[in-house]
C-alpha cells in the first residue's frame, strides 16, 4: 500500500469499526449491582451516604439532613491500553492482520467496567464503605430506636464461596462506578508524525473508581446456598432499619453469585418443588445473576 493521509484515515477507520464490534459483542452485566456516579474529581466525594432520606413527623422547626460535612470519598485511577502499528506491516499491506487485535482491544474496554467493579464487591470483605467498617460487616454502626449506639451485621460467615442477597431495584445500588473520563478508540499519533516514527499508535483510556453505596442494600454469606441460609439473607435485609429505627422497606430481589454456586441458587429461588417434594415457598422471590467475575 502506497502511504497516503487518505489511506492511513481510512485504516483508522478500519480499526475503529474493529473496535466498536468488540464493545458491541460485550453484554455488560455491572447495571444490575452498581449506579453510576459521574464526577470530574480525581475522587468522588458522596455526603449523602451518611443518611438515607425519608419522610418524618414536622414538628417544630424542619429538621434538614446536613450533606456538606464530612462524606464518603474514594479515588479514581486512569487505566489505558495502546497498540502500535508498524508503517512497514502497513506498506506491505499486513495491517489487516491487527484488526483482530483491535476487536479484542474493544472488549476489554466494554468488559473493563464488569471487571472492576466485580472485584470491588468480592473485595467488601476486606474494603471500608462510608460508615468506617467492611461493607460485608457484623458492626456496622446504627442509631437504634432509643438514642443508644448499635451495630447491625449484613454479613454470614462460613468456608464456602461468597453469594450476594441484594435490592437492585432501588434508585441507588450497592457497588458505585464513578468516572471522570473515558475514551474509546483513538488514534494517538499526529497524522504530520506517523512517517518519521514509522507507526501508528492507538489507544483507549478510562480514568474511574468503584464505591460502595448503602450496606443495608446487601447481604454477603459464605455459608452453604440452601433455602435456610437464603431465608435468614431474607429476612436480615427486610428487617434493616437507618438511625432510630426507621424501618427501610427493603425487598431483595437478586440472588449473586459464581458459577460454582448456579445450581443451588436456582434450586433455591427458581424450582417450584423443594428437595423433599413440597412446594418451595422462596421460588420467584428473586432473579439469579450468575458472574463469571466471581469465584
């Protein structure tokens, strides 16, 4: 191939198309678990984790929720991956060759997201969230409904993998991806320099972070997946309450988990028999999200 500026755009729009098939291939599955939190910081900042809203008895003077103060923050970090090109592979018409690398390139940037913030759940063990403990924690600390300091668990121990009892139909999520900028595919070499550096670069970048949002939003076990286990997830959740015993009105509705653990998380909210032939009283009340993340 002769070098041109009107054949080196139209490789680049070769590649680019390459690249859109691979982020269009990716069905990106972080929706369900994580809210979206755009953010032009090096870090988000979110003050309003300190309190859930809801309605209360007017009496005297309002009584406003103070957002300004203090606050949840976590950092973001920028994540890149390039490619270089070799003019010669393109004069001698080789550059198909890297067209797949290009599709490839498209989905790890779609998938990068997925990979991110599902390392962030399985890191809630280990990781603080906004009030200052593990977001899968036995202390979480509660205003109970006489004044007094109380700890709430959201957490189950055990030796087996971790599964997930979560809401995830509520406005907010449990996991939060927050980004301040994201690029696809770009072309990162000046066309005037392309001949004297004998390539072509590419590239795509993110610069985000993962948060956690509302612990009471979710509930981490490491017991055994069966209908009992599942029930006592149920049951914490529903009875989840914010400072002074205000009741939530929390339904989970999704069961996580690895593929290790499909078979019994659809035995327990997906059969309509139990083990012993009855009627399984728990089928229907949650979807099943299988993530081939976890482990």
């Amino acid at each position: 191939m002769i070098v041109t500026p009107t054949n080196l755009a139209d490789i680049n729009v070769a590649y680019d198309l390459m690249f859109q098939q691979g982020v269009g291939s990716v069905a990106p599955s972080w929706p369900r678990i994580a809210m979206t939190a755009p953010s032009s910081g090096t870090s988000t900042k979110l003050p309003w984790l300190k309190n859930i809203p809801g309605l209360r008895r007017w009496i005297g003077d309002r009584q406003f929720h103070s957002l300004a103060a203090g606050g949840y923050e976590f950092p973001k970090v920028e994540y890149e991956d390039s490619v270089s090109v070799p003019l010669r592979d393109i004069e001698a018409d080789q550059y198909g060759v890297y067209a797949t690398y290009m599709r490839l390139m498209g989905e790890g940037y779609a998938a990068f997201p997925d990979e991110k913030i599902w390392g962030a759940l399985a890191a809630g063990f280990d990781t603080n969230g906004h009030d200052g403990v593990p977001l899968f924690s036995a202390s979480h600390p509660v205003i109970g409904a006489d004044g007094k300091n109380k700890t709430v668990s959201n957490l189950q121990t055990g030796s087996g993998s971790a599964w997930y009892l979560m809401v995830s139909n509520r406005g907010v999520k449990p996991l939060i991806w927050s980004v301040r900028k994201e690029e696809g595919f770009k072309p990162l070499l000046p066309p005037e320099l392309i001949d004297r550096e004998k390539r072509m670069d590419y590239g795509c970048y993110v610069d985000a972070g993962v948060g956690y949002g509302f612990w009471q939003l979710i509930f981490a076990s490491k017991a055994t997946l069966d209908a009992t286990n599942y029930a006592a997830a149920r049951a914490a959740i529903m009875n989840f309450y914010g400072d002074h015993g205000r009741k939530l009105g929390l339904v989970p509705d999704l069961v996580v988990c690895s593929a290790a653990d499909e078979g019994a998380a659809r035995k327990v909210v997906k059969n309509s028999l139990a083990s012993g032939g009855g009627t399984n009283e728990w089928a229907g009340t949650a979807d099943v999200l299988v993530s081939p993340w976890l482990t």
